[in-house]
C-alpha cells in the first residue's frame, strides 16, 4: 500500500514533464514558423513591382456570364525556390503580415499560410493556416469591421472587411466552404488548440478608398 503513493507521484511527474516537453516543442514550431514566413515574405517583396493597386469591390469574375468565352483569368505567381505562392496577407489589427502558399499541404503549413481552395479573382478563396502566434493563431480576437489585406502576386491589393466569425468542427467540410460563393469573399482558418474544431473568419471585399 506505502507504494501507491511513490507510484503516483511517478506518474504525476512523468506527465508533467510530457506537458512541459509539448509545450516547448510548440513554442519552438511556432517560432520557427514565424521565422521562414519572415524570410520569404521578404523575398516576396522583393518580386513586387510598383506601385501597388488597390481593387475595387465592382470589379468581379462572373463564371457564369452567358454571352463570355474567354477562359478564367490566370493568377500572377512568384515563385521561390521550389515553392509557388500568390501573395501576402496582412492583419493590421494582429501585426501580422505573411506569405500564401499557392497549394496547403502539412508540411507547407508549418512554413505559411496556404490557400486551401478558391480564388482571389473569383471571390470565393479560403486560406487556412496553423495556430501558431506567429501566423493565424490570434485570429479569434478579430470582430465585424476589421481589416484584411491580401496583395496579389502583381501588386495589387485587395481590400476585405470581416463580416463575422464562426467556429466549425474540424471535419465539417461543407461549414467550412459554406457561403464561399456570394456570401464571402474570403475565408481564413485554423485549428483550436485541441483541434477538434477550427476558427474560421468570414470577410466581404470591400470597395476602393478615393
């Protein structure tokens, strides 16, 4: 019986040190991520050309306009190294400003946000990312009104406005990509911190400043 206790207290240590051990390794992955989103983003700027252009909220790709047989517009990329990205995102209100991967893969993920369907000329893109504070883990802190910005691979920037925010299960696909036509213009997630469901923020484009 005088052992359950030295027992215990074995176990209880042993868990510890397993919680103190996650946490570190995160702490690590999500500086490490900041870090090559850092270094990319300035390689991005880089490709820039200038100046910018902000685009209007009137100007939109109709898919199904009856009398056009021109193809979809082709998104300008920039590529570095062997990675294809499209753009930047920037959160004024978070501070952050970061590289978008042109596929999402899990490895891609702990480097950038990536896009995860959609596109920007369409209205209809959805980026997802990992909760790290360095990339979209604060993103749950916006509200109606805050401003996103995504500066497309030629430039130019397209202006959005956060019409509300919304937390989905984790493999709820069709929440996620409801309201990725008409409704949105633009959706960003990522994970909870138990992963099992995903913040997920709903924004509308909004019209050029005169």
């Amino acid at each position: 019986m005088k052992k359950a206790p030295k027992i215990c207290f074995a176990v209880g240590i042993t868990l510890l040190i397993s919680a103190l051990s996650l946490c570190v390794y995160n702490i690590n992955e999500d500086k490490k991520g900041g870090e090559q989103a850092k270094t990319v983003l300035e390689e991005i700027k880089a490709e820039f050309p200038e100046p910018s252009e902000t685009i209007p909220a009137e100007i939109k790709y109709d898919l199904f306009a009856e009398y056009e047989t021109l193809s979809a517009p082709t998104e300008p990329v920039i590529q570095i190294d062997e990675t294809i990205y499209i753009g930047v995102i920037a959160i004024p209100e978070l501070e952050i400003e970061l590289p978008v991967m042109n596929e999402w893969s899990y490895p891609n993920l702990k480097i950038s946000p990536c896009r995860y369907q959609g596109s920007y000329l369409e209205d209809n893109m959805i980026i997802a990312a990992h909760n790290y504070r360095s990339h979209f883990g604060r993103i749950g802190e916006l509200h109606s009104g805050s401003e996103i910005l995504f500066t497309d691979a030629s430039g130019k920037i397209w202006n959005y406005e956060v019409d509300n925010i919304q937390t989905v299960g984790g493999t709820d696909v069709d929440a996620m990509q409801f309201g990725s036509g008409e409704d949105w213009d633009l959706t960003l997630f990522t994970c909870t911190l138990s992963g099992q469901s995903r913040v997920t923020i709903r924004a509308v484009r909004k019209e050029a400043q005169t």
